[in-house]
C-alpha cells in the first residue's frame, strides 16, 4: 500500500502524474489570497482547502519518506531536515499563526514549492537553447563566482563610502547598501540620492564601476553561449 503511494505522490521524472498536475492548480490556487489585501471569506475557504491539501501531501511523503531516502527507519527522521520538506512545512505553517501580515510573508515559499510539482513538465519544458546555457552558467562557474564576489565587495566598499561622505542623506548604513545595490544595477529609483559634492563625485565613479561589473557576467555567458554553439556545429 505505502509503495503505491509513493509511487502517486513521487513518480517517476518521464512519467507526467495527474497528480503533478493537481498540485500545481493547488499551489496557483493558494496564491491568490496574497494578490489582494484585503482578506474575505472565499479567501479563508480557500486557505483551509488548500492547507489541508499541503497537510495530506506532506503526510504522505513522510510516510513513504524510506522508499525515497532509502535509509530505513532513519528515513523518517531525515525527511522533514530535506529541502523541499522544510518549503513543504513552511508552505503550511502561516495557516495556524493567525494569519497576520508577517505571516503572509511565509505564504510565499509555496512558490518555491511549486518547482517540485514542476518535474512533470522536464521532457518539454527545457528547449535544445536553454539547456545550453545552463550547461554554460555550470561550465562558467568559477568566474562567475568571482564576478560575484566583486559585485559584493563594490556594494559594501561604495556603501561604506557614501555612508561616511554624507552621513545626513542615510540615516542608516542598510539605506547605504540599498543605494549601492541600485546603483550597481543602474536602476537609480530616486528615493535615496546623495546631495553634497563629495557624495556626488562618489556616486559618479561608482557608477562607472557598476557598469563594468555588470557587463562581465553577460560577456562571460555570452562567450561561453558561443563556444558551445561552435562545439555543436564542429560536432555536427
């Protein structure tokens, strides 16, 4: 009995479950309370629906938590530390913390568990290009990672900066980070901008920095994408 229903809530990757399916109009359903501010009646029926549905599915998955883990007993008591188990669980919780506003925050990780739900579509979902690029983004790890770590040390660097140069334009040194953030990104919203001279010759050079940083990612995908394309066509 428990193997079959394993094999009904964790089929196999190739095989598309109607019960793939259900989940995933179950999870879309679930959000939609979170699109509104107001809260409703229809709303509440919908949570404690969609709630019991996220209970019986964890249940299920716990009680057939050996067929997966494939460590015996221990397999019960691993579960609920995987992953996807603790999304499964955090999915759940906000139904039973009054549902107040901090609490709507957690309603979001059902959105990270509906990747899981998306394992169905794998045979479709990935086109010849975008399997690519995934290959690429792994080939090029390493300077990735290090355009990263530049990235980090600019925020920090250029908030600690501006922070010390026009301490009255941020009351506080996250304010300092946001604006390096959204100078990095060239989004510049406005919201916090820097008044003195000081502070504005800080934002300009950093601003050409920002620049460079955000180009080398593109560049690196970019040439990797074409290696890989040449690699093919030499292959062909």
């Amino acid at each position: 009995m428990r193997d079959r229903i394993y094999r009904f809530v964790e089929p196999d990757l190739d095989c598309k479950s109607p019960y793939d399916y259900i989940m995933i109009f179950v999870i879309i359903v679930s959000l939609i309370p979170l699109a509104f501010k107001e809260n409703c009646r229809a709303f509440d029926i919908i949570d404690k629906v969609t709630v019991t549905i996220f209970i019986v599915d964890y249940l299920l998955r716990l009680a057939t938590a050996d067929f997966k883990l494939r460590k015996g007993s221990l397999s019960f008591a691993l579960y609920p530390l995987t992953p996807m188990a603790i999304i499964d669980l955090l999915s759940i919780l906000p139904s039973f913390c009054g549902l107040a506003a901090g609490y709507r925050v957690l309603k979001l990780f059902r959105l990270a568990r509906s990747f899981r739900v998306f394992r169905a579509f794998r045979l479709f979902r990935y086109s010849k290009s975008l399997s690519m690029i995934i290959r690429v983004i792994k080939k090029q790890t390493i300077p990735l990672v290090a355009v990263g770590t530049l990235a980090l040390a600019y925020i920090l660097i250029s908030a600690l900066v501006v922070f010390n140069v026009e301490p009255d334009t941020f009351n506080n040194f996250f304010d300092a980070i946001y604006w390096a953030t959204v100078s990095l990104t060239t989004m510049g919203y406005g919201d916090i901008y820097p008044i003195t001279t000081a502070g504005r010759i800080v934002t300009m050079l950093s601003s050409f920095v920002g620049i460079a940083i955000i180009a080398l990612p593109a560049g690196i995908i970019t040439a990797g994408y074409m290696d890989a394309v040449n690699e093919q066509k030499i292959n062909k």
